[in-house]
C-alpha cells in the first residue's frame, strides 16, 4: 500500500510505492508527492505484485533467494503488510480504523527526534511503546489510547504468526503496557415516546424503514444492504446480513417477520422505486430510487424535525432490546432477536442499556426480611437545635463537668483524710 512519506529524516514527503511478497519486501520505488503520483504508486503495487505471482507460477525455484545474513522488519514494513492483510480480509470501516491508528503510530515515529518509521521493530522496546500511548493520552485522551493499543497489539500477534524476520523472541511492548482507566459515557437511548414522535414526523418511506428497524432489531447495515432476494413473503421471513463477526465472516440469519413488518414489506413491495432491487431506496431529490450509502443525515434531520433529543438507527436497536427486556423476555429470546453470537454478549448489552427488571425484583425480594412493621418502631427525629440553643447546651455541659471534677476531687480528699487517720492510729 502506497505512503505519504519521507526517504530522509527532515527531507519532503513523497509517495513511496512498497510490494510484500512472500513475507518479505520484494519491491520499493519512490513518486512524487501529487495526487497523480499517488496514483502511479498504486498503479505500480498492484502492477509489481502481479508480475512477482506471474514469475513465481512460471519458476518457483528461481524466485527471489534468501539473504544470507539475517533480514529485520522495519515499522514501516510490519505496519504495510498488517494492513494488506486487514484490506483483503476485513470489512471498509475496520480497515479504516486500523489504517488510521497506524496512520498516527507512523507520524509520532517521524515527528520524534530519534524515532524514524524505518527503524527495526526489534528497535522499538517497552519504554518507547509506553512513552507512545502516553502521547496519545495527552493528545486524544484514554479511550483513544486504549484503542491504538488494542490495534498495535493485534498487529503484533499476525507478524509474530506471519511475517518471516519478526522477532519472536522479543514480548509485544504495546501489550507490556497498562491500559488507561477510561472514562465511558453512558449510550444514550432515546424514550419510546421519542421514537414515536420521529415516526409521526417521517415521510411514509421512512417511516417503513422505521417500523422495521424497529421490529427487526436490525443494525443499519443490514437494513440498508437489505434486497428483494432477501424477503420471502411465504414463509414469512427477512434474511438479515452482516459481517459483525469475531472472524469477519459474512453470516446470513433468518428472521421471522411478525404483522408489522410483513404489511411493511408488501407496501415496500408494491410501490417500489428504481430500477434496482434494494428494498429501502432515498426518497429525496435526485437521488429517488437510489439505495442507501450510509443514510447519514436521516435521523438527524427527522430528530430536528420531531424536535427531540437526537439519536441514530443504533439507537433503535438498543430501544428494542429494551422493550424486550422490560416485556420480561427469556435471554435466549433477546440474543437470537439481537442474532448474537454468545449469549454473555447479550448479557452485558442488556446491563450496558440499564436493563435491570430482574436484579429489581430480586432485591425486592431484600425489602420484605425482618419484622413487618420495623420501621414504626424508630421515633420521629427531634427537630434541629438553632445556634443559640446549642452553644447554650454547651455551656450547660461545660458548667455540669466542672462541677463533677470538684465533687471528684472532694471526695478523694476525704478519703486519703480517712485512710491517714486510720494509720496513725
């Protein structure tokens, strides 16, 4: 993949075309640093890389040999090949995450004086990895930090397991680091008076897209990816998709439609738009009968328009899961509606969301131990001294002890009085 970098530390950036083959750098070539020469460097890449794998069909044996005295994995190349590997395999938006955060690791390593994103990672020890993510905590603060760690850590793991020259003797110096005490703020879920305020104020298209993220307890992509091939009137199901997976795998689940999204569906159906065969397609000007890209704005303007507190489809889904949780459904029930893959997932989505009709009940449970009428038996609290009663009471208290230490005294005086009369006798 093509960098926006420098050959020389303080020299101008250039785009430098790089091809992995083999678990090795194969192939390097310098541009110039406009959008044209980005493009020739990537032009160059994929031209390179596919005459590597023509001539390594053609001859195996003949393909580029070994060095003799041992190769190291500069930072630049690790972070590359991780994110090669995380474009073929990952979905856009992971991909994104993860090319960023290497984005800012490769702009510290040339922004700090001794640090050079051609450096070995063997060079890059614990000490450099903690004074990285504490720059980040200054910088982004402690969630941000946590996630750049989360990242480097994983790419750590894939080029111990696959890149040859890694250092496998040497520990992960990102994951030797402690994480940041973050500080999580509550997701906000809308009221369902919230939500029905926006369905009220949508046009009938959207309110169809409403209904049945809703009912479907649907993540947005799989509502917005959703095509006629999907919907199966008679059997009465919607085939969701999504790739939200541990291993990124595309999974297909099955879902029943109850009556709302089914007469959903069938208006969908009858006054479908375009040419294409998306079921939900933009209703505004001049995109009608489009599909979706991201419906970015939708639910901002219809927030605005409902004059409510603004929320996203995610939202929603969390809203459902709500609903089932007060309605008193199983945790079975809510994680197959949700489609997750554990059901301890879907335990900590319902604690995250406030769901807690069941620990309520059992704490009541708590209310109804001892006598029955306990708290009669306390006395009403007496009501507060004001400040010239209680310095009074003071006073009072001051003058009572005085007057037992002069009682206390008399009476010890008597006494050693007696017992030095009793011995003289």
């Amino acid at each position: 993949m093509a960098t926006f970098t420098s050959k020389k530390k303080g020299s101008p950036k250039r785009w430098k075309g790089q091809v992995w083959f083999q678990g090795r750098m194969a192939a390097v070539k310098w541009f110039g640093s406009s959008k044209a020469d980005e493009k020739n460097a990537i032009a160059w890449e994929v031209t390179t890389r596919k005459e590597l794998e023509e001539a390594a069909a053609a001859a195996p044996e003949e393909m580029i040999p070994l060095a003799s005295k041992p190769q190291r994995v500069t930072v630049l190349e690790w972070g590359t090949a991780y994110l090669e590997e995380c474009q073929r395999r990952n979905t856009l938006a992971t991909f994104k995450e993860k090319r960023d955060g290497f984005r800012r690791f490769i702009r510290y390593l040339e922004q700090t004086k001794g640090l050079s994103p051609d450096d070995s990672v063997e060079s890059f020890d614990r000490k450099k990895a903690r004074k990285y993510l504490a720059w980040q905590h200054d910088q982004r603060g402690p969630n941000c930090s946590n996630k750049d760690r989360k990242i480097l850590t994983t790419a750590w793991k894939w080029g111990a397991a696959y890149l040859d020259h890694f250092p496998l003797d040497m520990p992960d110096p990102f994951l030797a680091c402690q994480r940041y005490a973050e500080i999580r703020v509550p997701r906000y879920i809308p009221p369902e008076e919230d939500f029905w305020k926006v369905y009220e104020a949508a046009p009938e298209r959207e309110k169809a897209m409403l209904t049945c993220f809703l009912n479907l307890a649907a993540r947005k992509g799989e509502l917005l990816k959703l095509t006629w091939q999907d919907v199966d009137f008679e059997r009465g199901t919607v085939v969701l998709t999504t790739r939200k997976t541990r291993t990124g795998t595309v999974k297909r689940d099955e879902m029943p439609m109850n009556e709302e999204v089914r007469a959903t569906m069938l208006w969908l159906w009858q006054y479908r738009q375009g040419k294409g065969n998306h079921v939900f397609t933009c209703p505004v000007e001049p995109y009608i009968g489009q599909p979706y890209k991201t419906a970015a704005h939708v639910m901002k303007r219809l927030c605005a328009k409902a004059k409510v507190k603004p929320f996203g489809f995610h939202a929603i889904r969390h809203l459902a899961a709500t609903i089932l949780a007060q309605e008193g459904k199983s945790l079975f029930a809510i994680q197959h509606a949700l489609r997750h893959e554990k059901q301890t997932t879907t335990d900590r989505y319902l604690h995250s969301l406030g769901a807690f009709s069941e620990v309520s009940d059992a704490l009541s449970v708590l209310a109804s131990r001892g006598p029955a009428n306990r708290h009669t038996l306390f006395p009403a609290p007496s009501s507060p001294l004001s400040k010239k009663e209680a310095f009074a009471d003071k006073k009072e208290e001051k003058q009572v002890g005085e007057a037992k230490a002069i009682v206390i005294r008399r009476k010890q005086g008597r006494t050693s009085e007696k017992l030095i009369a009793t011995g003289t006798e």
